[in-house]
C-alpha cells in the first residue's frame, strides 16, 4: 500500500536533523506497527510549496499531518488543500487527519475550528471512546496531544468515536474513507518533551510540568496505527 504524506509545515529549525519532517515520523511509525505481509511505501507532497498529488489515484490513502499555522488562518495554500480535500471525499479517497489535518479537513467539509478558550491541550491525555459500528474500541484511548486549536463543530455526517469535557470532537469518521483524530499517535515522549520546553512560556505552568509528567506513560498509539492502517485496507477492497 502506498500512502501519500500531504506535509502541511516544517519542523522547527533545531529538531530536523533528528526527525526530518512530520511526514517522516508518520512513516516511520506505520513501518514500525505495520505487520502486513505487503510493505508500506510513501511519497510526500509539500503543500505549502504547492505540492499536490496529480491524481486521486497516486496513492492508495492519503494523510495531512500536523502544523503550525490555523486551518482558519489566511495562507495561499489552506484554500487549494480545502479543494483537494473536498475533491478526496467525493471520490471517497482514504484520508488521516491528525492535529491541524483533523481540522483543515473538518473546516474543509463543513464544520467549525477555531481557537479554543480552555488553553492548550499537551501531554499525553486519556480520552472516552463512543460506540462505533466500524471499530471495536477499549473504553479510553490514551495519546499525546498538543494543540490550542479545536474542531468545534463536526462535518454534518462525521460520526464521533473521541471525546472529552476539554475536547469534545477528538476524533471521527466520516464514511468509510477518512479518519481524523486531534492527537498525535506518531509523536513520540522525547519529541513531545522537546516541543514543550519550546513553546513553555505559551503554555504557561502549570500545564507544563503537568503534561512532562504524562510523558512518562504508555500511550495507545499502536493500537491507533494499526487501526488506521485497517481502516485504510477495509476501504480499498
């Protein structure tokens, strides 16, 4: 199965020569769960610089990672990736959404974002699963998180399966063909704790030690990736 990573930002300056980019955690936490007999390969797309795919059909799925820009902000490249993603769902293309990707796309089809009063989210949180015809959930699902922004408002047909008090719309699907989730299965511990001490004096304490502290717990993201992974599979046949 080949996926196309629609990467939506740079890494900050200091933590490329580590991770490279946010499409590459991406692939190498699917390389890393995937226990299919047929490999996975990847083919990155910039969208920032422009960078599309020139057919639906490139890829079996495709995924649009995180960023530091707001899917309400104004920026020439939000407008066209909202235009190929309406493009995907007509033609019911298999979309991830993680973190902004969860919120172009959902602003993309109908729904609502936007700064959220309550502060940020960091730290690895543990949220309520929904009943879901399509997935046999545990009643929590635990995963890093690290956003101020949120879905307010869901794409009218877009069925819940995350949530809590502080993020109520955490992850849904829409159809049999994208899922979208606020947090971030591919983020490890260490990158998480280096992207708290940068962005510190935004989050303020106590949130900060907080969420450092959280870090020390397992997380759910490989039952997530594998899940993804399935739900992209499912809708190919």
């Amino acid at each position: 199965m080949q996926i196309g990573l629609l990467e939506t930002d740079v890494l900050y300056d200091e933590f490329i020569d580590e991770y490279g980019s946010y499409g590459l955690m991406f692939e190498k936490y699917f390389t890393h769960i995937n226990n299919k007999s047929k490999p996975l390969t990847f083919r990155y797309y910039h969208v920032q610089q422009g960078e599309f795919p020139e057919s639906l059909t490139e890829c079996d799925a495709y995924i649009i990672t995180g960023s530091k820009a707001g899917a309400y902000e104004d920026h020439a490249w939000i407008p066209p990736l909202s235009a190929w993603i309406v493009k995907a769902h007509q033609a019911q293309v298999s979309l991830l959404g993680v973190c902004f990707g969860h919120q172009i796309i959902t602003q993309a089809l109908g729904g609502k974002v936007e700064q959220s009063h309550k502060g940020w989210g960091v730290g690895v949180r543990s949220l309520t699963t929904s009943a879901h015809t399509q997935f046999k959930l545990p009643s929590t699902l635990d995963l890093i998180y690290s956003h101020k922004d949120q879905v307010i408002e869901q794409p009218a047909t877009a069925v819940n399966f995350l949530h809590d008090d502080f993020c109520p719309n955490a992850a849904y699907t829409l159809g049999k063909h994208i899922i979208s989730f606020q947090g971030h299965p591919e983020f490890s511990a260490q990158y998480s704790r280096r992207l708290l001490d940068m962005r510190s004096a935004s989050i303020g304490e106590p949130t900060c030690s907080i969420a450092r502290s959280s870090l020390q717990q397992a997380t759910d993201s490989e039952f997530v990736g594998r899940l993804i992974l399935d739900f992209f599979v499912n809708n190919l046949k």
